[in-house]
C-alpha cells in the first residue's frame, strides 16, 4: 500500500521538528534522519500496489550521474562524515574529483551541467556510487526502465531535445516529498533549509570541523560565497 504524500510531507517535518528539540540537534538530526530514510526504503520495498521490478537501475549504471542535484544540509553533512570514515588515501582523491569537478560546474544551470558531461565526483572507475549508504534523495527519486533511454536522452539534450524516459513515478514522488518535508521542517525550527548543489557543498564541508556538523545548529546559516571559495 502506497503511503499517502500529504501525510509524508508532515511526517517529515515532525521528525525533523523531534529531532530538533534534543540537546545535542545535530547528532540527534542526523540519527533521526537516517533512520526516517531507512524506513522510507524499506516502505517503498514493502509496497505491493506497484510494480518495482522493471526498474533496470543496478550498481556501474551512471548514465544519469551528470547533472545538477539538489541536497539539503543535513544530507550533505552525512555524506561528509560518511567520506571522512574513509582511508586517507580514498579521501584524498575524492577530495580532488570534487575540487576538480567545482571549478568546471560551479555557476552551470541544469542544461548546461548535462552538456558537460562530467560524472559525479563520487563514482569510482567502474561507475559505483562510492556513497550509496548516504546518497542524496534526489538520487534515490531517480529510476529508469530502460539504462540505453537515459543514455539517449543526456545525448539528446546536448542537440536542444527532450526524450522520455520511463521512471518508477510514485518512487520519485515518494522522495521529493521527503526533501520537501525535510526543509520546510528544518525552516520551521531555525535551521538551514536551503537547497545546495551536492558538489559544492559537500566540498565546503568537508574542509570543516567535524564534517560541518555545527552548522546543524539553530540561527547558523551557510555563506554562499564560501562555497565558492
């Protein structure tokens, strides 16, 4: 059975707004957080009212992993805690993919991020998201029936041209709502609820103390130009 997305959009804020009241907000944001992911997953994997089975996605299919996505704060601290657990030498060649990768997409509006043709600093050589665990839910929204459609429809767009692609809808409806939730709970509280492009951000904060965790605190607010520093 299918989750109502009204009733999503506020379930999501209130577990941000729970989470939120702790003594310690952002380690309780982050557990509460990753916790309300896993049960979203394990929901959509449970639905029976839809049939997931023709979704051709699997692990090295990257065709769709050079573009704009959007995250919110909380998603990129746990991705930048998350690289940080890493061994040093791993880190340190994400972190220049990352540098890398800023210099030429930073400023690029969507069409313009595609035609680049740059993949994500987070996939090794064999197209593996290297942080699947933690990956972004834009990301986990995106799904195809056919890897050689999306191929066609980044080719496409380089020429000015829209292909359809046929994606898992409730599947991506189910995500966007979370993100939705999950900022406009964060706003509610004082918190920074702003989309982030996943690159840079994720770079800024993993140049600060503990993966930037403190910016999970009430009243603190990212600087734009510092992303692009």
């Amino acid at each position: 059975m299918q989750m109502n997305l009204t009733d999503l959009h506020q379930l999501a804020i209130d577990r941000v707004t729970r989470a939120a009241t702790g003594e310690n907000t952002a380690e309780d944001l982050l557990a509460e957080l990753a916790k309300f992911w896993a049960e979203t997953e394990t929901a959509l994997k449970a639905d029976d009212s839809t049939d997931r089975s023709h979704i051709a996605c699997c692990a090295g299919c990257d065709h769709c992993c050079v573009i704009n996505v959007s995250i919110l704060l909380p998603e990129g601290v746990a991705i930048s805690r998350f690289l940080l657990g890493l061994p040093a030498a791993e880190l340190e060649q994400i972190s220049a993919r990352l540098d890398d990768l800023w210099t030429r997409i930073r400023g690029l509006d969507d069409d313009e991020r595609v035609m680049l043709r740059r993949p994500c600093a987070f996939l090794d050589d064999r197209g593996y998201c290297l942080v699947y665990p933690v990956r972004p839910l834009y990301c986990r929204s995106f799904t195809s029936t056919d890897a050689e459609s999306c191929k066609a429809e980044i080719a496409a767009r380089a020429h000015g041209q829209v292909l359809p692609v046929q994606a898992h809808r409730y599947q991506q409806e189910l995500y966007e709502t979370c993100y939705l939730g999950i900022g406009d709970g964060l706003t509610q509280v004082g918190l920074d609820g702003r989309s982030f492009q996943l690159s840079g951000l994720v770079r800024y904060l993993l140049r600060q103390p503990n993966g930037g965790a403190d910016l999970l605190t009430a009243g603190e607010q990212l600087v734009w130009d510092d992303l692009y520093a």
